[in-house]
C-alpha cells in the first residue's frame, strides 16, 4: 500500500528548516555578501556600492499557476521556486543591476507534501545558478500556514556603482531593442491551457511549456544594456505592447516598432501556433512572462550582445498620445493579426 | 438603498496604486534614504553602512489574523497594516539596527473593499510613524490577487556603523532582561476569542485587544540595548518560555527567571485574567505577538532604559540541556500556575 506522503503539518518549522536550508546554502556559503545567514531575527548583506536596488514580488497558487492545467500537467515545487526566483532577479536586470541577496516568504496549506517544498526550494536555487546569478545568495525567510500556496520573495541587486536605467530615459531618434524571448510564455500557457497533453508534444512544443513554467531572463543583458549607454529599460512581464506603452508613457514618447522584426520574432512561435491555430503575432505583441528585457538606446551605438533592435522612438506628435505604434498606426488600434501571415 | 462599497476589482493596479502612494508618501518624502521610489521595476535605497539587516514576514488571513472575531471584533485594514509593519520593524530591532526601509507585497481577493486597502496603507503609515520608525520609508511594492488576504513585508535597517547584537552571545553570570509589554497581546487574544463584546470592555481591557491588533514594539530599546553593550537579544514573538529557549540553546546556557519579576510584569493583566479566569502568568511567559526585546546585559553595566531586569544567566550543569529555569527548575515542567497568586 502506498504511503501518504509527509505533510508540512508533520513537522516543526525547525525540522522544516533543515530540510530547506542545505539546498539553499550552495549560494550563501560561497558569497561574501552574505554577512549574517538564518538563526537570528533577520539576516545581514553586505552592501558595498552604499545603495541597493529592491523589489518584491508575490505568486499565489491559481493566480500565477494553476498546480493542475487543462492538458494534465502538474506545476511542480521546481517549477514555483524556479519561477518565484526568476522573476524577482528580472526586475532587478531590468534596472541594470546584478542580484545579491533573496530573502524568501513561503504560505503553505498544511496538507502540503514536505517532498513539493524542498522541490520548491531546489528550483529556486537552481534557477540563481542556471540563470546566470551565481553572486545571488538566500539569506533568510519566513515559513507559515496558509489555505493556499504563496511564495513572496523580495530581492536585493547592485548597480556596481553605476546608475540605474529608469523607464523614462527614452528620446526621440533612440533605436528601440529586446533581449530574450517574446511570446514563448504566452505559447506555452497556451499549451498548458489547451487538450493536447505534454507526452503528446514534440520536443520543440514541449520548449514552450517549460517556458511558461521556468522562464529564462536574459540576466547578463540588463547590466550590459546599461554599461552600453541604454537610454531606458524594463522587462516585459504584461507583454510588448502593454510593458512598451508603460515605457513610452515614462519617458513621453511614441515606440514604433516594425512589423518586419516581429514577424522574425514570431517565427520560432508558429508550430505552436498551428497546432493550436493561434496567431503567433499575438503571443509576441500581447504574451508576457518571458521576462524578457525592452531597451532604448542612441543610434549610434552598437547594440550589446542579446539585444536585436524591433524599432525606433519617435517624438510624440501634437494631440498625439505617448504609447505604442506598429508602422506608424497605434498597436492597440491596429488588429495584430493584421500582420500575421 | 446603501451601496455596495468600492471593490479592489473594479479598479486597475494603477488606480489602486493612486489611492495608496499618497497614504504612504510622507515618509519617503521625507527620507533621504529612498533614491528612487515607485515608477521603475525596483527601487534604490541609500545603505550608508555598506551592510543592511534584512528580514521578511508574512500575515495571512485566518492563521495570523481573523477577520471577525469570536467577540464580534472585525479585524479592520488599519489593524492589519499595523501589525505587519510592527511585526518587521521588530526584527530589525531585534538586532539592534534601526529600520530604514519596507517594501510590501499585498494580495488581495476580488471582493476586498478599496476603503480596506486603503485603511491598511493608513495603518502602515502610522505604525512606522508612531512606533518611532521616523527614518523608515515604503520603498516600493507589488499588488496581486488571491483568495486570501496576504501581507508580506520585507524590512531593511542599519547598524548605524556598530555590530549587531546576536541570539548567540549570552554568558553565564549576565543579567537577563525585557524590554516593552509582556502577555499583553495574549490577554487581548484570550479577550477576542470571549464572549465578552469590545463595547462591554472596561478601557484597560480593551487596551490589551488593542495590543493584540496593534502590538507595540519598543523601537528605541533595540539600538539602545545594542549601544549599552548588550550580550544577546532577540523579539518576543513567540512567548517568553518559547524564545528565551532559543536564546539559551544558541548561547549554550540556561537562563533562569525570578518569580518575583514575573508576578510584576503579570500584575497588569490581573483584570483580564480575572474576567476571563484565565492565569496572567501563562500568558507572560506562554504569550507572543508583544514583540517586547529579551536581551541579556554584562552584570556590571546599568540596564539602558526600557528594560527591566527579570531573571540571570547561568551555565549549564552537566548533564543539562541549555534551556529557561524559573527559580532553578524548568520552566517547562513546572508548570506556570505554580506561580499563580
């Protein structure tokens, strides 16, 4: 007879924590920056450059993943770790800074298996390590109950003595680019939400999956955008075109982007599309959580490795609106599947 | 007819951010520590010292608050704002640093009043504000949705240049002392889960509910206790007994408590104790969520203000385990209503 698995509620937060902590302490023993780890009421980081960048960010179960989808797959303990992980060291990319520190809050059903939640905790390390935030440590965080599953993590970075890339720096002339994905999350959540299930996908369908569950930001891009000059920066985690129009709002400008290069991007989408019969333009133009990188840089520069350029900004014109256009006619307005094949 | 009040659903997270920004802004106007405020994908905040104190904490509805109360009493936003900024002020106190920044990740059902939201943001504000918090500033945040209330809030603070005062330091002969309320918050739990409504409450008793939704960190006594040469210290969250073992086992001694103390600090909660015929003792040295300081001081030195001295520092006899004693036996097997008037 099949054992029911061990249940958080079977243990103390303590035995709980000595299950978490050694899958975490790969990072934290080999940073200097952690200076105090867990066993006090808080932690200490060092902070050299004398400011840090900061931001939080939430993922509660059947908002940002469902732990069972349409086609049958079931949202790992990895898969939330991995997630919860990438998208705060985005946010931190996207200011052009370099994660140091995670610190994390874990809300957990009582009825949760003790096996989901080291899984949890390994995919948040591996997804520092794989990503490419080898400097990033966990130094602390909080355990506690809950009816449903969350996992709040809040991030430290460093500019390295640089100053940040806001979203407001764009200006008339700017060459428009991106670094990463556009569109794979969208194609992948499509999937998970579709009646093909995941051993009935080819390899290059099953990518788009993985993607919507352990997305993959292009974090050596943000501080090189910003080493390189870039005028103005985010990740796109709503999409293109509605991340885009935040940016050409901050910085009071029109983003025009060419229908050519998003046709390039569109490409690798369309088995999925056609499996689907989706459109994969909109998955580029409206698909968010790639966490990929939208960036502004003067003309003249070369842009820096990961970026391709998929437009320009254009002074906004009189009684017009800042936001975003394709070819010149606002995106909104505008159909996307107007340019699809 | 009345309305129905305002849902968080029929507002964006941009309208909602509106309502709350300016609720929050008087600190981080005032503070030169916040460099870059919301706007961006992360905020920057000044770190001086070149290390800050981290820690996190989250408040789920229905484990860490109800939202109605066996008394009647509703748990109000401003209630629960409150806590979660006390709760993390705390710990930074807890190392003798002073908090310099938060940032609050909130979820939110669909159907939660804004009015609620914007009560909690009120209750933020002024727990930092009152509390004596005056440097610290909301740096930023995250808004989602949920399907139960869910306030996590990630703190930063400073040494100010010193060292932080550890679990881990006490030595045998030190004096053991307390800062702030102690059983307070147990009393105010034990009156919420009566039958006693809040209007029939007396004022001092309806002062210890107020404790319980509202709980009073003595933010001074941290850095002061830090400055005064303090030995260890950590909050009380989770009851005297219960972290001053935690205390004892990290330092490897026993810490033992003078009844006489003890009786002291129960003579406050006499009148509830009596309403409810409850023991005022249990509830200093079994109740939590004061977040009063235990700290243990060289015997030598005065005890800087605030704290009171309640019991000494031994080494562990042989054969015994690190751990709290009340007048030389242990205090988990005495059973507290030994000590009962």
């Amino acid at each position: 007879m099949p054992q029911s698995p061990l249940t958080v509620a079977e243990l103390s937060e303590a035995e709980l924590l000595t299950r978490i902590f050694p899958r975490l302490e790969l990072n934290a023993v080999h940073s200097a920056a952690v200076l105090l780890g867990p066993g006090d009421d808080a932690a200490i980081v060092a902070v050299p450059d004398g400011r840090t960048v900061i931001s939080i960010d939430t993922q509660v179960q059947d908002q940002d993943f469902r732990l069972q989808w349409n086609n049958g797959y079931r949202t790992t303990g990895y898969d939330v770790g991995w997630k919860a992980a990438a998208q705060n060291l985005s946010d931190i990319n996207a200011m052009g800074a370099t994660a140091t520190t995670l610190v994390v809050s874990l809300t957990m059903p009582a009825d949760t298996p003790v096996e989901w939640i080291e899984d949890l905790a390994d995919g948040l390390a591996a997804a520092i390590g794989k990503l490419g935030a080898g400097s990033c440590s966990v130094a602390g965080g909080d355990l506690g109950r809950g009816g449903e599953l969350s996992v709040t993590v809040a991030v430290l970075g460093t500019l390295s003595g640089g100053q940040p890339v806001l979203r407001s720096g764009a200006t008339a002339g700017d060459t428009l680019a991106i670094a990463g994905k556009a569109g794979c999350a969208a194609a992948g959540l499509a999937l998970l939400e579709s009646n093909h299930p995941v051993a009935s996908l080819a390899p290059e369908l099953r990518l788009f999956l993985d993607l919507q569950c352990r997305p993959e930001p292009p974090l050596d891009a943000g501080p090189g955008a910003r080493t390189s000059g870039a005028t103005a920066m985010m990740d796109i985690s709503d999409g293109l075109v509605r991340d885009g129009t935040r940016l050409a709002v901050a910085s009071n400008v029109v983003l025009d982007l060419d229908p050519g290069k998003l046709k390039q991007l569109a490409a690798s989408l369309r088995p999925a599309a056609a499996l689907l019969g989706a459109d994969p333009l909109a998955w580029v133009l409206g698909g968010g959580e790639d966490h990929g990188l939208l960036a502004t840089f003067p003309a003249d520069i070369q842009l820096p490795p990961g970026f391709t350029g998929i437009g320009s900004v254009q002074a906004r014109g009189s009684n017009e609106a800042a936001g975003v256009k394709i070819a010149g006619r606002p995106a909104d307005s505008v159909g996307w599947d107007h340019f699809a094949d």
